[in-house]
C-alpha cells in the first residue's frame, strides 16, 4: 500500500466514522486552545509588568535605606535593616556624581487636601523639579518647581484630584491647603492611570523640604536616580554605593536597585510561571490522547472484518499499523488546528476583556500545541495499531 494510499483510505475513514472524529477533534482542540490561552494569559501578564517597570523611568535607580541581607535580592531590599536614613544631603552629594543626569528625593505619606467646600485625602509625594522627568510624568499645565524657586509653597495636582476640585475652573493659580499648610496650584499632571498599582492622577506634588515639615521627618523614603546612559548604569550604581559609605562613616547601610535588575527578576519569575501554565494546560492534551487510544480500540473491534478484507487482498501488518497512523494524524492535525485557532479567539477575548493585559500567545506556544498533539495522538495510537496488526485475516473475516 503506497503512502497516497494510505492517506487517502485512512481520510476517508475519518470522514465515514463522523461522530467518533468529531469528539476526537474537540478533546484535541480543547487541549491545544487551553495551552495556547493560559500561555498567552501568562506572557501577557510577564508583558504588561516588563511595561509597567518601563514606563517608571529610563536608566533608573533606586537608593533605599538599609542593606539588603539576601544577595541584593528586590525581597531582601525592601525588607532590609535600616540603621541609617537617607537625607536630602545623602541625595544632593549623588546629584553631584559625573554619572548622575538627574536625582529626586523622595518622601510619601497622606493628608487632607481642601479647597471651594471640597474635602478629601490624598497621597502626597514630596520630592524637587526632577520627580516629572525622573519618573516620566507629563504635565498637562503648568509648571512644577523651577530650578531655583524650591522654596516656594507650590503643589502639582493629579489629574483626577484637579477635576474633582476644579471642574468648572482653571487649576493653576488656585490656593488649596493640604493638611495646615496653603500652597497654590502651579501644574496639572496629564492623566495617566495607574502605574505599578499606584494612580498617579490621584496624587499631589509638593517640594520636599514641605513634605518634610509636613511629615515631621528628615529622612527621605528614597532616592529615584536617573543615570546619564545605559551603559552608566552599573558604573552609576557603584559611585552610589561608594560615596554613601564614604558619607556614612564607611558604612555599607544603602541598597541601590537597578531597573534591569528588577525587570530581569520578574521577566524569570513570570516566564516560568507561563512555562508552567502551560505544563498543565498540556494536561489536557493527555487526557484527549487517552479517549484517542480508547475509540481506537473501539474501532478495532468495529472494524475487524474490514481489517481482514484488507489482509485478505495483501495488506501487510506494517499497512495496517499505518492506516491507523495516519487515521491518528488527520484527527491530531485537524484537532491541533481548530484548537490553535479556538485558543487565538480566547487570547481575543482575553485582550478585549482586558485591555491593559497583552495576552498575546507566543508564537512558541501554537507551534508547540500543534505537535504536541500530534505525537499525542499518534502515541495514543500505538496499542490500537498494533492491536488491529496482529488481527488474523481468516480469523477478522470470519467475524464478518
């Protein structure tokens, strides 16, 4: 039996056989759709983190206080001993390091922000003019401490903070009082939602000597470091590192952390969780290899006398074991398919559901559905063949 042969018998079993193939197909497709969809849901959460990080700042570094105990772990620097503060000296003595473009001293905390009757809490950010650059704000109006004019009692609105106080009127130039202290809208923050969790149209900005006397600390909650390139990125952290410890006494009590350090960290974390999915989404596909091999062993019995007809006219048990090969591929293939293309329209939904999510499916994942069902399926095959390709053709004819 030639291999034109053998295709076309083995297709037009399929199509004869029509219930049987069409719920081989669906458990194939189900399979292939749920790895591609978990896949895409993993990689687009991996995508959208990677963005988040990204969209903070370019050539970024954090200095925080307190040395990180695990290896200089992202886990291990936020939850580090802090035997000293950073200050606003600590933050202009990096401002001054030839690898430095921009610093921002940083300090958070909440208070009541009231003006025209209206009255509500905030998150107020203490920092100087280059938090906007630093972190990749826009200002939809206005300005926000010009070098020089520190000192002046000026406040950056969110966006949504300017709407709700302001709906009527122009923002800028207004007086507000944000906890006891008056201050006088100097910008608006273009919208921008939320980043990292954190909305920033729901923020303020004020200059952080305020902030300070507002909180009643002299220590600053970071230092946000915009490196001159990329390449100063390293060069830029060890300059840090050491005229911190030259500032404190020769002690190590500073963690920098590096943008690339962080993404790089979460790119592992969320691939291997998509990895991961993806492993047991392909669980699926085993489970529709187990009903392959069952209705194959239906089949066999089903088809007992057409086995050995075909044995009769000189099929070989090698013909046979082929046929039903083949049999397995077109159901394989066709499940792999329709389920590539089922999992597509759910990464579709997935993204019209959620359009800040990516859930793109890799390219990687349909390819590996596709064979992964077909070695399933032709796996799945194996006994069933064998089986029929033992039939003895006096014997299966005789069960006509």
């Amino acid at each position: 039996m030639t291999l034109a042969d053998t295709l076309q018998t083995s297709f037009r079993t399929v199509l004869s056989y029509r219930i049987r193939s069409l719920l081989i197909v669906l458990a194939m497709a189900l399979g292939v759709a749920s790895v591609v969809v978990l896949t895409a849901l993993g990689d687009g959460a991996r995508n959208y983190v990677i963005n988040q990080f990204s969209s903070i700042g370019t050539n970024l570094l954090v200095v925080l206080p307190g040395r990180a105990e695990t290896s200089g772990s992202f886990l291990g620097a936020v939850l580090g001993q802090t035997p000293r503060d950073l200050t606003l000296k600590d933050a202009q003595i990096l401002g001054r390091l030839p690898q430095v473009r921009r610093y921002a001293p940083l300090n958070v905390g909440a208070a009541e922000l009231s003006a025209v009757n209206r009255l509500r809490e905030v998150t107020v950010l203490g920092s100087n003019a280059d938090l906007i650059p630093v972190r990749h704000m826009q200002l939809a109006q206005g300005s926000f401490l010009a070098h020089g004019t520190e000192r002046n009692a000026q406040i950056v609105l969110g966006a949504k903070i300017a709407r709700e106080f302001f709906p009527r009127s122009q923002a800028i130039g207004q007086r507000v009082r944000l906890g006891d202290s008056r201050f006088i809208v100097s910008g608006v923050l273009a919208s921008q939602g939320e980043s990292m969790g954190f909305n920033t149209d729901e923020i303020v900005i004020i200059p952080i000597d305020y902030a300070q006397q507002m909180f009643n600390t002299t220590s600053l909650f970071r230092i946000l470091i915009e490196a001159k390139s990329h390449n100063d990125i390293e060069p830029a952290k060890r300059a840090i590192l050491a005229a911190l410890k030259q500032s404190h006494d020769g002690e190590e009590d500073v963690t920098v952390i590096t943008q690339d350090a962080i993404l790089a960290t979460f790119d592992r974390i969320l691939h291997t969780m998509t990895l991961a999915v993806a492993g047991i989404a392909a669980v699926s596909l085993i489970v529709a290899g187990i009903l392959v091999m069952n209705v194959m062993l239906v089949a066999v019995n089903q088809r007992t006398a057409e086995i050995g007809l075909l044995k009769a006219i000189g099929a070989t048990s090698s013909d046979i074991r082929r046929l039903f090969f083949a049999e397995a591929v077109w159901l394989s293939f066709a499940g792999a398919v329709f389920g590539s293309l089922l999992g597509q329209l759910g990464s579709l939904m997935l993204r019209l559901a959620y359009p800040q999510l990516p859930a793109w499916a890799p390219v990687w994942a349909s390819i590996a559905g596709v064979l992964v069902a077909l070695i399933t399926g032709i796996a799945a095959c194996l006994w069933p063949a064998n089986q029929a390709a033992r039939l003895d053709a006096v014997q299966a004819l005789s069960k006509r």
